[in-house]
C-alpha cells in the first residue's frame, strides 16, 4: 500500500509547468513553480512546519498554547494544518480586504479570525499589527511567529523552495521572480540560488505599485498577498536584483488568462509575478531559464478577481472575449 500518515507530508517538491500560451513564441522558456499543490493550497505551507518547529524547540510554543498571527490568509491555513496535528489553538488576524471566502477557509481549519480596516497605518491601534499585538500580551501560552521578522520564514525556502528549483531546472535557471509580501519566499530562495549559481541568477520581486518595494508610499492596492508599507527584517534586500512593480488592472487581467489559456486558476499575486516574468523575458535571452512562483489557487478569489461585476466596480477593463462570447448565446 502506498499512503502518507500525515497530510504535512505532502508540502513542498510542487512542479514546474512551463508557461506556453501566455509567453512570446521564440522567447526563454518561462517555467511555473505551481505553489496550490501544497497541501493547504499555497506556498505559505512551506513555512508553517520549520516556524512551529523552532518555537518548540526554543520553548516559546508551550503544550496546548494558542498561535496568534497577523496573517491574509495563507500563512494562517499553514499554521493551522501544523498546530491541528501538535494541539494548539490559532487566532488569526486579518486586514478587512481579505476575502470572506479566505476568512472562512481559515475557520473551516478550526481557527478563530479577526478582522481589522486596512486603511490604518501600522502602528495604529487598530492595525491588524497592533491588534494581533495585544491579543499577545492578553492570551496566557500565546505565541505569535511574526512571520515578517522571523529568520525560521527565509529558512523555510532557503532549505525547501531553493534546493528544489535548483533540483528541477538542474542548475540552468537564469532568473527566479517571486511576489513580495513578507519577503520570505524570495530571500530564502534567493540567497540559496545565488550561492549555489556563483551569483549567476537573477532575483526579480514583483511588487504591486504603490508598494513600498517598488518606491511607492504604501497606498493601498488590491491584489492580496505581497506588497507591504514598511520594510519587514524578513526581507533581505541584498538578495534582490531588481523590483518590477505591477499595476492591479494587469495583474488581474494576467490571472484570468493563466486561468484561460494556461488552465492555471490562481490568485492575483501569481498573475502579478508572471506579467513581472513576461517584462524579464521580452528582454532575456532565447537560452535562459525564467522560473516565476504562482503563490496560491484562484479559488479563494471568484468573487473578486473572476468576478466581472467586481472587476468593473474597481475600474477595471472586464476581458471582451467574454462578453463577446457571452453574447453569441443569447
Ligand atoms: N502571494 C500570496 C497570495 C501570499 O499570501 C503571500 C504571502 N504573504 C505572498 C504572495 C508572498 O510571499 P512572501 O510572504 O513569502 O513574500
């Protein structure tokens, strides 16, 4: 018989799907590593295991505790996923732009969620940051991963996410582009790639603009996941090449066509990452290897960014084939 006893045992070694319709015929080969195959659907599974395990180790996660992170989602389906196995509880804070179908994913998992504005600054009091702060200091055995500063969160990549892809592509990737919101994904990978190239390969964050990252002043943008308005210790900016920022309105036109033309129904940052991908490939060479991580499914987002209704409500061009298509029907 061939099983698993644990589904953690499935997070990590996702594949890499080479992008064929979306990309420029003749261009470098641009490859997906496709992060909903993690277990709990997104790269942040990744973390999850390598975070709880330091914090038991070192003794902050006691026997029975209560995790409290300020999370958008992914990270908290991650942690719950661990502590449901290890026996702990979560509370989940979350900014209110976050889907309501997120929401309810994480408390589908068991975990309470608490949802606070967006458009406060950090250190407001009722920041998402502030607020997962005081629930801190106010739940006796609580412990908070605070994955924007914790090294444990590069770790995770520099340990998984980079050996794979270095695995996988047998050491000819040129280029990796990956979203950023903690910073994680990119720095552990990054430095990983770098060592193990020589310095040879690029590192492209995708940024949404307005961001930070890519020189903007943190106002807010729509695509859910990356982006950020501080510079959290989890990123190591020495890692970065380059940042490409991204506008929301290319970011979830890209989404729907991955899901209608690459058969890849993911969520807004992947589309972000790849039109960040695509900018790379229009000036790389016909030999380089360009591989763009998609962070999550697309269906944590129907009722936003596959929702035509919510797409022109935000401005948004709704795609024509679609009404057109739609027409010829009626
Ligand atoms: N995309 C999505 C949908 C995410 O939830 C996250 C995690 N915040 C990211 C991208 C960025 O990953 P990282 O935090 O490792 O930079």
């Amino acid at each position: 018989m061939q099983f698993h006893t644990s589904v953690l045992d499935l997070i990590g070694n996702t594949p890499l799907i080479q992008l064929c319709s979306v990309t420029e015929p003749g261009g470098p080969l641009v490859l997906a590593k496709v992060e909903y195959f993690n277990p709990g659907g997104s790269v942040k599974d990744r973390i999850a295991p390598t975070l709880i395990q330091a914090a038991e180790d070192a003794g902050e996660l006691k026997p029975g505790g209560t995790i409290i992170e300020p999370t958008s989602g992914n990270t908290g389906v991650g942690l719950a996923l661990v502590a449901q196995r290890r026996g702990y509880h979560c509370i989940f804070v979350c900014p209110d732009k976050v889907s309501i179908d997120k929401i309810n994913v994480l408390k589908a998992y068991g975990a309470d969620v608490v949802t606070c504005p967006t458009a406060v600054p950090p250190e407001h009091p009722d920041s998402y940051y502030s607020v997962s702060d005081r629930l801190v200091r106010e739940i006796t055995d609580a412990w908070k991963p605070d994955q924007y500063a914790n090294p444990n969160n590069p770790r995770a990549h520099y340990e998984g996410t980079g050996p794979e892809l270095w695995e996988q592509t047998q050491g000819r990737i040129t280029h990796f582009v990956a979203g950023v919101g903690t910073g994680g994904t990119i720095s552990g990978t990054g430095r990983l790639l770098k060592e193990r190239s020589g310095g040879r390969v690029r590192i492209v964050g995708a940024d949404p603009e307005g961001s930070v990252y890519s020189g903007g002043d943190g106002r807010p943008y729509l695509v859910e996941g990356v982006g950020e308005d501080f510079w959290p210790s989890a990123l190591d900016r020495s890692v970065l090449d380059e940042v490409i920022a991204v506008s929301d309105g290319d970011s979830f036109a890209m989404t729907r066509r991955l899901a209608r033309e690459e058969g890849l129904l993911v969520g807004g940052s992947a589309g972000m990452a790849v039109v960040a991908a695509l900018r790379v490939a229009a000036t790389a060479g016909p030999d380089d290897v360009i591989v763009v991580l998609l962070p999550d499914g697309g269906r944590g987002y129907l009722s936003k960014v596959f929702n035509d209704d919510w797409i022109s409500a935000h401005g948004f061009e709704v795609p024509t084939d679609a009404t057109v298509r739609a027409g010829d029907l009626l």
